[in-house]
C-alpha cells in the first residue's frame, strides 16, 4: 500500500491476482499434505484419471476374454485387435483438441462434467455388444467404434481435470496437486487388474468345474461396468462446479483490450495523470460483462496471435513432441503386455481357459504393483523439490536404460531379473515424463486447457502409433528391436525437455502479463 501510494500507480495486474487467489502458501506444513479442500479438488478430478487409466488398460484383459467367447481360444484377427485396443485412443485425440478448445473459449464451468456423461454414454453402450447376434469380426467392430466414442470423453478429461486442478491450485502446491490427479493413472490400472480377478474368482465354478467358457461373456461386462460406479458418483460434482477467480480474471478483457490499457496507464503515468483520471479510462468498471463476451467471440484470434509467436510455439512443440515420444514407448508397452507376461511366465499358455485368464490377471497386478503406482507418488512427494524438468529428463533417460537392458538381454534375462527391469522401466516412465504435467503449468489460463488438450493429443498419436503397428512390426523386425525404437524414443524425448523452461514457482499468467507491458512499451 505504501508502494501505492508513494507511486500514486495502481498496482501491477500480477500483483493483485497472486494475493486475490493466494498463491503463496505461508504454512510450513510438507506440500504432498493436503488440505480438505484440495481432498474435494483431488477427488474431482482425479476420478477422471482413474477411469482414464481403467477404461483405456481393461482392454487387455478384454480382448483376452474375447478370444475365448468369439474365436474358440484362438488369437484375435491382428487388424480387428489393432482397432479395437486403439479405439479409445483414436477418439481421445478428438476429446483432448475439442475439449481443450471449448474449455478456455466456453469457460471450464460450461465444459466440464459433459466428458463424464460421455465416457457413461460409451461404456454403456459397450457393454450391451451383442455377442449372440453378431459375427466374432462384426462383435469387435461394434466394440472398436463404441471405444472411439469412449475415447472422446476419455481424451476430453486430460485438459479439462488438468486445468481444473491448475486453476484452483496454490503456486506452492500446483506441481504436487496435479501429480496427485495424474497418479489416479496408476490407481485405474491396478483397480482394473483386481476387478477382472474377483469377477474371475467368482465365475470359477461355472467357467472351471461346469466347463461353461461362453460365461466368461459376463466376466468382462462386470468389469467394464464397475468402472460406472465412480463415474457415477463424481457427476455432480462435476456439473456443480463453479468457475474459478483465475480463470474469471483471466476472461476480463481481450488482450488487445488489455495492451491499449497498460498503453494508456504508462501513458497517463508520463503526463502525471491522477488514479481517478486511469480508473476512468480503464476497462470493467461498467462494461466487463461486454468485455467478457468480446473476448470470447476473438478467442480465436487470440489463440493465433499468442501461438503465432515463436517463444509460445516453441514450448508448444516442446510439450506436444515430448508427450508424442513418451507415448509411443509407454503404450507400446502397456498395450500390449502379454510380451511381458510371456517374459516372467504369466502369459496363461497351460490350463484351462479360466486358469489361463486367471494367471494372466495376476500378472498384470504384478506388472502395475510394482512400478506404475510407487513411480507416481515418487513424483508427488518430490516434484516441487527437484523441479518438473529434472524429472522428466532423468524419467526419460533412465526409461531408455532399462528399455536399453531389455531389449539387448531379451532372451537371456532370467525371470526374475526381467521382472525386476520392467519394474524400474515403469517407474521411471511415472518417475518421470508421465506424471509431469508440463501443459498445464506452462501456458497462462487463457490458452492453458488448448495447449495442454493439444499436447495430449499429440500423446494420443504417438500411442495409436504404437498399438496399430507394435504386433506387425514385432513380427517383422523381432521384439528386441521394437525395444530399440522405444529406446530412441525416448533419449529424443529427454531432449526436447530442453525446449522448455521450469516451472516451479513460475506463474505464466504474470509471466503472460509481462509480456503485454512489453508489447505495450514497444507500440
């Protein structure tokens, strides 16, 4: 205030916006502990993620089962399997570029909760596949398309629970917040692996001692379903939600609006003009709501202009590629695991069709549990303390080691040691690249939920990539050699990083702020 008043300027807009949303935190409490606030938020939008991970992983298990109710214990046509494992992924590139868009134009309130009553739409619809009516190939198209439909809404919560929690988050505790929501990954996965093996627990006497394979149609209708219960439970929640200060403040004005008011403030401050005379002549004392609809009819245009900028461009490329590289190698994995399985002896190859469906299962609990969920929360406690970049750098390259290992000792590991690699390799994937949430903390509020909706998409791609050709190329090239691509994959993913900046404790609205004064300055 002193300030102020010695200046007799008002305030600068960054200033103001950190102490109206209280972005420093003076609690000396550790920042992984949350409030019950930041609980509520957590629980918002971490659902999203959770089902994210749930409904894009359960396919495996499904597919599995498929094989035994359509084509009698034999393999999936590779093309139709292709399809329908990269079903969701197709539609989240759709989701993700949509939803970002429609977010930052429409307002988070106006968009959020309807990429909810999507995903319940689409699981519902893919669970009433009629696999008594239809031919095997016809049922996995059916599925397939059902799961491009569930992928928009999948895809559409990546920028919408993203910008969600960055919006509402202290600056202190942004980076661990949105780690938080990303680790919901982990949880979905895991949750998914032990459904599909109580329901299969269940199922044992009709499917094992009663030989009724046909039952296991069942199986995997209970476990998609389950998925139904918390999406259910966060509807509300969701369509509830009311808009955040951050992102109101941020709608106030367009920027051109804005760049003629900071023109006028510097000059009014050379004139000697009074605090009455710039109040007077400053936008949002009688026309914001004017303003707010003007600035959403020029979105667009904004849009452009921001990205049009190398500096903006250059950290849009940065996160896009980064995320692409990740997800060639992280769904080339996990999309298809029954490699890994094969690996350490839970690929189900003897026994009957239930035992071999129930020992897959606990391999995939094994493959989660033992590096997916710890990575995530090695990230939570530790990302405001060595920085997003660090992580992500070391994610990536200790991810190409491991691969490295694998892909050179893929014959030769024993069991246990190839265990104990694709362990570490799917820590440091969630240790790393997969949990720092790059988009949704480097660009300002206005365009965040686009570039980070953007980014994912490019994600998407890079796994569609990977499950369309990861089973011809394997047969082509051998898996090693796979291994080897997911290897430079990801050595080139540790050196985008470098395109971007770090941003523990940067603010990109101030930063975005300071940029206008600059433009104002020069013009």
């Amino acid at each position: 205030m002193e300030s102020q008043k010695a200046h007799d300027t008002p305030a600068p807009a960054p200033t103001v916006r950190k102490s109206a949303l209280e972005e420093y935190e003076q609690s000396g409490r550790p920042v992984w502990i949350l409030t019950k606030t930041e609980l509520k938020l957590l629980g918002i939008a971490g659902v999203g993620f959770f089902l994210d991970a749930y409904d894009l992983f359960i396919i495996n298990p499904v597919a599995t089962m498929l094989k035994y109710r359509l084509y009698n214990g034999e393999d999936l046509p590779a093309g139709l399997e292709g399809f329908m494992k990269a079903g969701a992924n197709i539609g989240s590139v759709v989701g993700q570029f949509l939803f970002g868009y429609l977010a930052d134009s429409l307002g988070r309130k106006a968009i959020y909760g309807k990429e909810l009553m999507l995903i319940i739409f689409a699981t519902i619809m893919c669970m009433t596949l009629p696999t008594g009516s239809l031919s095997p190939d016809s049922c996995l198209i059916y599925l397939g398309v059902w799961r491009i439909i569930l992928g928009v809404g999948v895809g559409g919560d990546y920028p919408m629970s993203a910008s969600v929690t960055s919006d509402r988050s202290n600056l202190r505790k942004r980076g661990t917040m949105l780690a938080y929501v990303f680790s919901n990954q982990g949880w979905g996965s895991l949750a998914g692996s032990l459904v599909t093996i109580i329901v299969l627990a269940c199922y044992k006497h009709t499917m094992d001692v009663d030989g009724k394979t046909s039952k296991v149609d069942g199986v995997w209708r209970i476990a998609v379903g389950v998925s139904l219960v918390p999406a259910f439970a966060t509807l509300y929640q969701r369509l509830t939600l009311p808009e955040s200060t951050r992102f109101l403040k941020s709608q106030e004005t367009s920027d051109v609006d804005d760049i003629e008011r900071l023109k006028r403030e510097a000059e009014s401050s050379e004139n000697g003009s009074s605090n009455d005379e710039k109040s007077a002549g400053a936008p949002g004392n009688g026309t914001q709501s004017v303003e707010v609809q003007d600035d959403k009819k020029h979105h667009f245009t904004e849009l452009k202009a921001y990205f049009s900028e190398w500096r903006h461009l250059k950290l849009l490329l940065g996160t896009s590629i980064c995320w692409f590289l990740l997800d060639i190698a992280f769904y080339g994995i996990n999309l298809n695991q029954n490699v890994v399985l094969q690996q350490i002896g839970f690929d189900g190859k003897d026994g009957s069709p239930w035992q071999k469906l129930f020992k897959t299962s606990t391999g995939n609990i094994i493959i989660t549990a033992l590096g997916f969920v710890p990575g995530y929360y090695a990230s939570v406690v530790l990302i405001e303390k060595l920085g997003r970049k660090w992580i992500q750098v070391q994610g990536f390259l200790l991810a190409a080691l491991f691969l490295g290992i694998l892909a050179g000792r893929f014959d030769t590991l024993s069991k246990a040691g190839f265990i104990v690699c694709f362990a570490f390799l799917q820590f440091f994937f969630n240790f790393g690249a997969n949990t720092c949430c790059y988009p949704a903390e480097v660009f300002p509020t206005k365009f965040r939920a686009f570039a980070h909706g953007l980014s994912a998409a490019c994600g998407k791609a890079g796994a569609i990539v990977s499950a369309l050709a990861f089973n011809s190329l394997t047969k082509k090239i051998g898996t090693p050699n796979v291994l080897w691509i997911f290897v430079g994959c990801c050595i080139a993913g540790a050196g985008f990083t470098f395109l971007l900046p770090e941003v523990r404790g940067r603010d990109a609205d101030e930063v975005y702020e300071a940029e206008k004064q600059e433009a104002a300055r020069s013009a």
